[in-house]
C-alpha cells in the first residue's frame, strides 16, 4: 500500500486557539494526510469539543500531557501547542516517548531550552519543527525566490518592520497572555521570531552581530486617562474617546475590519466596507452567504480568546470579570512596545528590524535594496504584495501575494502542517522549509537582540553567550552539534 495514502496518526497537546483552531481544521480537510487520535487540554469544554471534532475515544482524552504522554506512543506526531511557558516538558517528554514533534513558537523562553530541545531531538532520533508559519506563505517564498534569482543584484541594505496594530497590541502584550516577559516571552521573541527566521533565509546570510533599543512607553499607569478605573465597564469617563475601551474593540470589532479593509482588494474589501458602515446591511443578507454570517456572527480570534463561546452575552461578562476588560494602563504589563534591532549580517549587509505596538493597521513592510534594484513590499492582516523596480530598464513588476491564501498567516498555517505531515511520511526532517537548526538561530537572534537591548551593546553572535558550533553545510541543514549545553 502508498504510505501516502495512509493518514499519519497524531496526538495534540493543548487544544487551545492553535492548536485546535489553526491545527485541527487542516486534519478534518485533509483526512488522508494526518488524524488525531488523542488529545491532551485540561479545560474541559476545549477537550471535549477538540476530540467530538476528531472522534477521539474517551480512553484517548486526557487532562495533562503527563497522562497523554504516560501512555506508549499513540501514533507517530505529536503537536505541543501549550503556552510559551509550557513547551519544554512535554516536548522533551513527547520526543522520549518516540513521537515526532511539531512545536508552537517559541521554542522555549530562555536559550539553555531551546538547545536542549534540538540536542533530545537528536538524541532520540526524532523529528522537531518549529511553527514558523511565515516561511510557508506565498508572499515570503516569493521574495526568497527573487532574492535568490539575483534580480537585485547584491542586496546591501534592508528595513523590516513589524507592525502591531494598536489593538492587537493591546489585546495580546497588554492584557492578554505575552503581557508579562516573566511570565511568557520577551516581546521580539514572542512576535519577531517569525521575523528573525525570515529575514536570514530570503537574504541567504547569517546574522553576525546586533545591537537594539526598546522600551515600554506607552502602557503604563502615569498614561491612563483621568479618572479612569481598573476596567473599562466600570464608568470610564474616556470611553468615547481611548482607542483601547475594550467594549469598542470587542463588541464592535471596528479596528479590526478597519486593518482589514486597509489592506484587502477586491469584493472582500467592498463587503467590509459596507459592513463598516452599515452592519445591520450584512446581518440582514448574512443567511444567503456563509462569508456574510461568519462576518455578522464572527466568533474567531480575537473574540475566541476572550471566551470559548463568543456571543455577546458571554464576551459582554468577559469584559466585566476577565483579563481582556481591564484598562491597558492598570494591567501587569512589562514588555516593550517599540524596538528596533540593528543586524550586521555577512558580507556586511546592514539589516534593520523594527517592531511597534501603534500601527493604525496590522500589517509588516520590508524594503530592500541592492546594487540593481530596490524590493518593496506589504504583508497585511487583509492583503498582501511584492513590488520589485530594476535600476537600469526602470521596469516594475507587482505581485499580488494574498489572493487564495485560505488557512490562518498568508495560508502558513496549513502549509506549514503540509510540510510537516510530508517529513514524517518521507522520514526527514530536512525536506521542511524550516529545519529545528535555522528555528534555533533565530531564536537566538531574539535572546541576542533582547541582551543587546538590555544591556546597551553589541553582542555578536558567534562571540557572546550560547554559540552553535557548526561546519558549513550545518549552517543550512539540521545538523547542529552543540557546545556547553
Ligand atoms: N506560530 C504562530 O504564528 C503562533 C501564533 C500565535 C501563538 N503562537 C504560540 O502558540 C502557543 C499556544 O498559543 P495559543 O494562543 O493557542 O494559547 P492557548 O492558551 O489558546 O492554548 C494553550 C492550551 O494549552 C492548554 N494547556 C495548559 N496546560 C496544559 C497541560 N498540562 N497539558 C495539555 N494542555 C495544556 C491550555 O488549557 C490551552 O487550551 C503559544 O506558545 C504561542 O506563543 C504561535
């Protein structure tokens, strides 16, 4: 029989927004490529409906990865897609137990983790992959290729910015779950380690040297508006004027169709636009097109994070007793919401990576320039694009790069499951676009970054703190050895 035609057999642990969200629905698409056959949430309510999704038995639904992972191996893949925080254990557990993991971004939140992580992989003989959803789009392949291609001749110098809109900022690192760097991440690993995964792998060349600053400006109590009160329900006298009263962001959504619309082209775009300003319009033709009642009735991220049942009722009591209805200046927040990391990468190309937690849209943007021509390009919550100008001819060429990108991420997150499913069935890790060597460098790239920013100096890679010891042709496939682990 084709192996490939047998579905791989996996085990999810944390069925949370990612995991049973952005992981689950690519199963219940592609039944021949990969099935759950277990899961492992402690919330109840989660598990229950993950596995009624998967038609998993109740033998096979357990309240921890310690009981999932207690068991001889399920199948051959595990997905750990627990909290930041909660990576290392059952991932180490998972690849002892025999299972090949794919692990949620960041791999871990402190270095020493991160290499014990490939060093078990290794060590038992088991695959590890990194979520960097970004690598497997349509948009960042395309700019690999005409980078690659030589089209811009030699690049010299690039500027990549990631901007958080003012929303998402507040809603993920102000009160949500990457508020708190003692808690989950620092903010450039947490949001930019896609970013420093990428940013090596279109331009060919490693990073040798950064140096970075950053801070928390804005959230913070000496910001908050007069009178304000800990929650945004309870009286707030600038309700009608704070870009972040959680009822306006929540209840009516209007930043997020408005990032949206900012970005997208075609009939998507010309619908929100009529339902940013006439909502009851869509809600009254939304039972004749399943687009028009999942945008009247919308019930994704980020309303799905503030409650597993998102009707107004529900996300109306969120708001009163939960994280997401607290005024973002009275929140325990500490992590930056600008930072600009400087990179100096080989052959002496400067690369500047800036991240912001007040873009009016959610959206990064890249230039780069090099000896024959200049790449500029857009990637955003709605839309996306690639334009490249030659110097000498004074041709442009424009990509639309969004157009069919179906899954979450630009179409990353089922690509990336793709992939995954396809190193397993072929049994090797090296034919996915991100091996668990280029995932580490970038998160050490994050921790550098982050050193650099605190301590106020260059740190250069291969000098300072936990280095990889590598031959050449490690620099591009898996085979890390490491050193002082
Ligand atoms: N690849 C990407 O682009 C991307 C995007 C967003 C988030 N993430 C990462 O994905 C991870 C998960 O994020 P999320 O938003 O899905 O979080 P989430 O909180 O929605 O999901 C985590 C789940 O893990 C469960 N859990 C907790 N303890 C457990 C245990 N002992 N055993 C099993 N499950 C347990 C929680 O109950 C929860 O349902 C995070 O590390 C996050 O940084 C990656």
């Amino acid at each position: 029989m084709d192996p490939k035609s047998v579905p791989i057999q996996a085990v999810l642990i944390g069925a949370g927004q990612r995991g049973g969200d952005a992981y689950g629905p690519y199963a219940l698409a592609h039944a021949d490529q990969v099935r759950f056959v277990a899961v492992a949430e402690p919330d109840e309510k989660r598990r229950q409906s993950f596995a009624s999704r998967h038609h998993i038995p109740l033998e096979n639904q357990f309240s921890t990865w310690e009981d999932l992972l207690a068991k001889p191996a399920l199948g051959e893949a595990a997905l750990v897609c627990t909290q930041d925080w909660q990576h290392v254990q059952p991932t180490l557990a998972a690849l002892r137990a025999g299972y090949h993991v794919l692990l949620e971004k960041p791999m871990a939140t402190i270095e020493t983790d991160c290499l014990r992580l490939v060093q078990a992989s290794q060590e038992n003989g088991r695959q590890l992959h990194i979520c960097h959803v970004l690598r497997y789009t349509h948009h960042f392949k395309l700019m690999h290729e005409i980078i690659q291609s030589g089209k811009l001749g030699e690049v010299i110098d690039v500027d990549h910015r990631e901007n958080v809109a003012f929303w998402h900022m507040a809603h993920s690192y102000v009160r949500g779950n990457w508020r708190n760097g003692g808690q989950s991440s620092p903010m450039i690993l947490a949001k930019c380690c896609h970013d420093l995964d990428i940013l090596p792998w279109v331009l060919g060349r490693r990073c040798e040297s950064l140096s970075s600053v950053g801070e928390l400006t804005h959230f913070k109590a000496e910001n908050a508006p007069t009178g304000a009160p800990a929650r945004c329900l309870d009286g707030c006298p600038a309700s009608q004027t704070c870009p972040y009263f959680a009822p306006w962001l929540y209840l009516q959504l209007t930043p997020l169709w408005r990032s949206f619309v900012d970005t997208a082209s075609g009939p998507e775009k010309a619908i929100m636009q009529v339902y940013l300003r006439a909502p009851w319009l869509i809600r009254l033709f939304s039972p004749l097109s399943t687009d028009l009642h999942r945008l009247a009735h919308f019930q994704e991220w980020p309303v799905s994070v503030l409650t597993d049942d998102p009707t107004p009722e529900n996300l109306l009591e969120a708001l009163r007793s939960g994280p997401y209805g607290r005024c973002v200046y009275r929140c325990d927040n500490d992590v930056v919401d600008h930072q600009v990391v400087s990179m100096k990468f080989t052959g002496g190309l400067s690369v500047s990576l800036g991240m912001h937690g007040h873009s009016h849209n959610e959206y990064r943007t890249t230039r780069i320039e090099g000896t024959r021509g200049r790449l500029l390009a857009e990637f955003g919550l709605g839309g996306s694009w690639i334009q490249v100008d030659e110097h000498r001819s004074d041709r442009r060429t424009r990509y639309n790069t969004g157009a069919g990108t179906g899954s979450g991420h630009g179409g990353g997150d089922f690509e990336l499951m793709a992939a995954f499913v396809d190193s397993i069935r072929r049994g090797d890790a090296g034919t996915a676009r991100t091996t668990v060597g280029q995932a580490l460098e970038s998160h050490l790239m994050a921790f550098a970054a982050e050193r650099a920013r605190l301590e106020g100096r260059v740190v250069r890679l291969d000098q300072d703190g936990v280095q990889l010891n590598r031959t050449p042709r490690d620099a591009s496939k898996d085979n890390v050895t490491l050193e002082g682990t």
